[in-house]
C-alpha cells in the first residue's frame, strides 16, 4: 500500500503488471479476487470475526491506494473484476457477529472502517 501512497502512478501501473520480471501478477484483480473469496455472499459478512474483517478492510485500503489518481487502468481493471457487486454485498450487509462481539456498540467502529473504506474506494 505505502508503494502507491500520493498517488504515485508508476507504482500504480507497476502492481498491474511487471514487465520487467518473469512473473506477472495483476495485484488489482488478485487483490479484488480475495474479498470476493472472503466473503462471497452478505450472509458471509454477518459470520465474519475481528480478523477477519481487519485483513477486508487492508485489502479494501489497498485497492483504494491502487486507483486513485485517478489511475483508469486500475479503474477499469477493479470494474471488470466484481469489486462493485461485492462491494454492495458488503454494504447491505449487519456484520451480526461483530455487532454480538462489540456488545452495547450497535454499530461498531470496524464495521464503520469497512462501509466507509468501500464508500472512499468507489469514489476514488
């Protein structure tokens, strides 16, 4: 994440892909892949524990720092790849269990992270 930080599009498009190694990884794509696999479905949100849903927030701020720029490969990469429909799954969603696990907190502070980190990546 701190590679791409003020918007340095260099970095941007290095996490895209790497032409000067042997190895190639889209970042954006495997990056988006993860949160889909994380939780695939908003019923998946509501089982989702502490850490869990800290490792979605840094996959979640990570992207945010891999478009903004803007960077429009990115962009387009992240809209190709099922980022927004897992996005909304996400916003839709109670997060019960950590709701149960914050106690008198109907709405805690991780869940706000997470819904404000989406709102921040889909606006960047």
């Amino acid at each position: 994440q701190v590679l791409c930080e003020g918007h340095n599009l260099t970095m941007q498009n290095y996490v895209f892909t790497q032409h000067d190694n042997a190895l190639n990884f889209n970042l954006v794509s495997q990056t988006s892949e993860l949160l889909q696999c994380l939780c695939p479905a908003e019923a998946d949100a509501d089982m989702m524990d502490e850490e869990e849903a800290d490792l979605y927030l840094m996959a979640i701020n990570l992207l945010t720092e891999f478009m903004q720029g803007p960077c429009s490969r990115n962009q387009e990469a992240l809209s190709q790849s099922g980022y927004i429909g897992t996005a909304m799954k996400i916003l839709r969603a109670d997060f019960r269990n950590l709701c149960r696990e914050a106690g008198k907190d109907p709405y805690p502070a991780l869940v706000r992270r997470i819904k404000d980190g989406l709102m921040t990546g889909m606006v960047a």
